[in-house]
C-alpha cells in the first residue's frame, strides 16, 4: 500500500490528507446525523447501507472535480442555489419525518430496530441524497483538495488514491458513530430516551437544513 501511494503521490502529503480529513469526518453534520438516526431507528447493520450511500456522494464529488464541473457549480450562482435549495428542503423533510415517526412510535416499542424491517434501497437513497444535495460539501472539498495535489504528477491517479482515502475514512467514523449510538440506546433500556434521542436528531437535521437555507455561498 505504502507502495502505491509512493508511486502517486507525496507520503507525507497524504497522510496529512488523511489527518485534515478525519478531522473533517468527525465534525458533526448531516451524514453523521443521518447514520447515527439509521442505527437508532434500525439498528447498525441496517445503517451501513445509509453509509454506503453517502459513501456513493462522495465518489460523485470526486467524478464532479475530476470532470471540472465543480468549477462550473462555482461560477452558476443560480444552479448552486437550486442545488442548495433542494438540499435544505430535503434535510428539513428527513428531519420532520423522522419527528413525525418518533411520535408515532409507542413508548413500549421504540427501541433499537422497532420501526419494523428496513427498506435497503430506500437507506440507500437517503444516504446519497444526503451527501449530493449538500453544494457546500462539494465545494468544501473541491477546495480542499488542490493543496494536496502534485501538478508534477498524475493528477487523475491522486485523486483516485485520495478519493478511496476520503471514503475508507468517512465510512469508518460513520461506523463508529452508528455503532456507539445504537450500544448507547441497548445499554440505556429506556425506551422514552430513545424516543427523545430520534427527535434530537431530527431536530439536528431541520437545523442543518435551515442553516443551508440561509447561508449565501
């Protein structure tokens, strides 16, 4: 492995990559939000799926910069506010819904994974939809990336190291976040609790929304 990234690019280099960007991944926001409220309302397996979407966001960040059309996205004030409206919205309806959900929920039976068998493909699609409806986050990383890129070496194979990089790490804090959220609500054994924690997090995500709603660029 060492191998490789030696072949493409600075070791030094990536591993400060990889210390930015674990930074990065552990700062609470949406995907963190959206894998911790999976694993408590589904259990963590069934949030791995969720995770594999954001994850499937980011290889569509990375084939937007390598395609150049982040600078496109920059430079389209009214497409980056489509995008960001979009984004808001649909953060505010994940939020709201899962409100609405925990208030259905009795309090006999809202504990890890009662919400009944998970659908895959809907996880799935909330995971990318998550991660691409967030302008910010591509623009966030398109401009992150250039300082870590090598012009005197192939541009296109750094951004493939960094981008299964950038995966490996987000989907190993998301796990662990996932992990931790759903052994917390086991270990609490209170089911009002566990109601309570779905609606912080819902909350968290109609904050998110808003504040995506509201920033300019």
């Amino acid at each position: 492995m060492r191998a490789i990234i030696r072949r493409f690019m600075n070791e030094k280099t990536f591993l400060l990559y990889l210390a930015t960007w674990t930074l990065v991944a552990v700062t609470p926001g949406p995907a963190v939000m959206c894998a911790v409220s999976q694993a408590t309302r589904h259990g963590f397996r069934a949030s791995l799926t969720g995770i594999s979407g954001i994850q499937a966001g980011n290889f569509l960040f990375f084939a937007c910069i390598a395609c150049g059309l982040v600078a496109l996205l920059s430079e389209a004030t009214t497409a980056f506010t489509v995008v960001r409206m979009i984004g808001a919205a649909y953060l505010v309806y994940l939020g709201v819904r899962i409100i609405a959900s925990s208030l259905r929920a009795k309090a006999t039976t809202s504990q890890v994974g009662a919400s009944g068998p998970p659908a895959h493909r809907s996880l799935f699609l909330q995971g990318v939809l998550i991660q691409i409806t967030n302008p910010k986050a591509l623009l966030f990383v398109s401009a992150l990336l250039p300082q870590f890129i090598d012009p005197q070496r192939p541009i296109l194979l750094q951004l493939v190291v960094l981008s299964l990089a950038t995966v490996l790490v987000d989907a190993i804090v998301l796990s662990i976040y996932a992990g931790l959220a759903e052994r917390g609500l086991r270990s609490m054994k209170q089911a009002r609790l566990a109601v309570w924690l779905e609606r912080a997090f819902g909350t968290a995500l109609i904050g998110f929304g808003f504040r995506l709603f509201a920033s300019k660029r």
